[in-house]
C-alpha cells in the first residue's frame, strides 16, 4: 500500500493557456513540451486504514495549502472510496514559482498513488489522470519533446522525439524564489473571460503547433526558437491584456531577455520561454550552455541559474 515515483518538470515550447472544460480540466489548445532532467519531485504516497483524513508534507513540512489539490488527484486516480493517504514529497527547486513545479508534483503523484493502490495502467491513461490534477503535468508522464493533443473528449499524448536524439540545455534563470502571485487555473480564466487577445490566441495555436512539430522533428533549432518565443509572447499578450492585467515579469526577467538577445546577436544558438512566473528559461544547444549560463549568472537580478538537459519519464522507484 505504499509506493514512490520521481518525476521531471516539463517546459512548454507552444504553451497550453486557457480551459474548455474548467471541471474535468481540458485544456483549450494542444502544446508541446520539453521534459527537463536535473530538476525533479519524488512522492510517496502510503494508503492506510488508520490514518482519517489525507496528510500531506512538502520538503519536511505539513503543507494544507495543496492538500485538497493533492487529495483530488488521489480520488480521480484510486477512486474517491479509497483508504486516506501520507503523501510525501520532496522537489529540488522552488516550488509555486513559474517552474513546473505542478507538473512534476501531479506526475509523481499520479504514479506514486496508482503503485500504491496498485493498479496497472497504461502511459496514456496516467496522463490523462494527470492532466485532470494539472494541463501541464500530462506531459511529465513522457520524456524528451511530448506533444499534447486536444482530441473530442480527452487529451492524447505523443513523444515527438526522444531525450538522446537531440540533446537540447535548458538553463534556468531564477529571478524571484517565491511563489507566485495567481495560480494558473485562476488567471486562465481571467484571460478567457477579460483578454480581447485571447479568441486570437486559440485560433492561432494550431498553426504554431505545426511548425514546431515539424521543426523538432528537423532538429531545425532556429525555426523552433522563432515560433517558441513568438507563442510565449503571445501567451503573455493575452495576460498583460486581461482585466486586471497579468504581469508576472519582474525587471530581472526583462534584462534576462536582453542578455539573451545580445548572445543571439553573438551567434549564440539559444532562445527564451517564459511561463506563469518571473523565471526564464533559456534553451540552447548543447555546445552554447556554458556561455548561456555564465551571462544568466551576471544579469542583474538573477539569484540563481540552474543547468538541465532533457530528460525521462516520470517513473516508480523502489524505496527501501
Ligand atoms: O498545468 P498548469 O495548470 O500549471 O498550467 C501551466 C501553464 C503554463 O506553464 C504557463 C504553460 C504550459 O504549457 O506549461
């Protein structure tokens, strides 16, 4: 009755933003994904007859604030009728700050409570199961490049290209540790409700989709860093628009851009994204990750840079 997962946060290349079904928790448009390696969560989850209510610690701490998100994501996976739980989890890098920290939380927590309640499913389903807690947290159940596609009624997953066939860096910017002001769900639905922006935004998404698709499948690393920082600064348009508006930049994220712009213009192979968080990411061939990291490290306002390949899937460990 107990079992352990790890899993990797993810980063959106064309970014999921805005719902169609805010209650099973469909997202709106499709989105592609890289699955980082250095950063992780691991989750325990233990079943027990004795316990009465869902307990929940976060880096050695009681956590409540996510212990009815945790608790749902139990009951869609187990089933509402199921025995409570000690969840345990334990993440390397901020958590609530714009890193996908939701995306590996609800992937480990997905495998870690299907171990323990063992039940046998399929990549996909997990996903799916997932994806209900957290859009971005189906991706984390696949490695490497993963696309999300909106089918009829459900989402479907592909791996587009794996961990070692284009070994891509990711470096992190951290710009502001803590965490961030709205949660996702909540600005989503701002932005669909407020932004003039967004109609626009959801028709346009299929065809960056497309030519991302087609450029990872390429290797084609300066046509994915145009369409991925046009489909970020769209994603941030429909939320700078918004009523109230969005802002989730802070000056540091700007220089950030700026320094990436430079190296750019240096013949540097690297592009940015930014997600619902101050952070940036950076993302760059493998040879330019060095010199990526060291300018991050001297732009002002950065307080800490961290350095990812691509990595796996989110998976069950043995736990001694
Ligand atoms: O999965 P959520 O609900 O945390 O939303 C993720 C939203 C973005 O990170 C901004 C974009 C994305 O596709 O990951």
């Amino acid at each position: 009755m107990q079992a352990t997962a790890i899993a990797q946060p993810n980063i959106a290349l064309i970014k999921y933003w805005g719902k169609r079904d805010v209650e099973r928790n469909l997202p709106a448009v499709g989105s592609i994904s890289i699955t980082l390696s250095e950063l992780y969560t691991e989750v325990s989850v233990e079943l027990s007859p004795d316990l009465q209510e869902d307990e929940l610690c976060v880096n050695d701490e009681e956590s409540q604030s996510m212990l009815p998100r945790i608790s749902r994501c139990l009951d869609t996976v187990i089933g509402a009728a199921r025995l409570r739980a000690r969840v345990t989890s334990r993440s390397n890098f901020p958590i609530a700050a714009g890193l996908a920290s939701s995306a590996s939380a609800f992937a480990a927590t997905t495998v870690a409570a299907a171990g323990a309640a063992n039940l046998a499913y399929e990549t996909e389903i997990l996903a799916r199961l997932a994806g209900q807690a957290s859009g971005s947290a189906a991706r984390s159940l696949y490695g490497g490049f993963v696309e999300l596609k909106n089918s009829a009624d459900t989402i479907d997953l592909t791996a587009l290209r794996d961990v070692d066939s284009w070994p891509l860096q990711v470096v992190v910017a951290i710009t502001e540790p803590g965490p961030k002001a709205t949660g996702s769900t909540e600005a989503m639905e701002l932005s669909r409700e407020t932004s003039p922006f967004y109609d626009s935004w959801i028709e346009q998404q299929e065809q960056d989709l497309d030519i991302a698709r087609a450029a990872i499948l390429k290797r084609d690393f300066a046509g994915l860093a145009t369409v991925a920082e046009h489909n970020c600064l769209k994603m941030h348009s429909v939320m700078w628009a918004s009523r109230p508006p969005m802002v989730y930049w802070n000056s540091a994220t700007m220089h950030c851009m700026q320094t990436l712009r430079r190296l750019q213009g240096e013949g540097c192979k690297v592009f940015f994204t930014i997600d619902a968080g101050p952070q940036v990411k950076a993302v760059c061939l493998p040879g330019d990750a060095e010199v990526v990291g060291q300018a991050l490290t001297e732009t002002p306002g950065v307080q800490k840079v961290m350095t990812s390949g691509l990595g796996p899937a989110a998976r069950a460990v043995d736990k001694a």
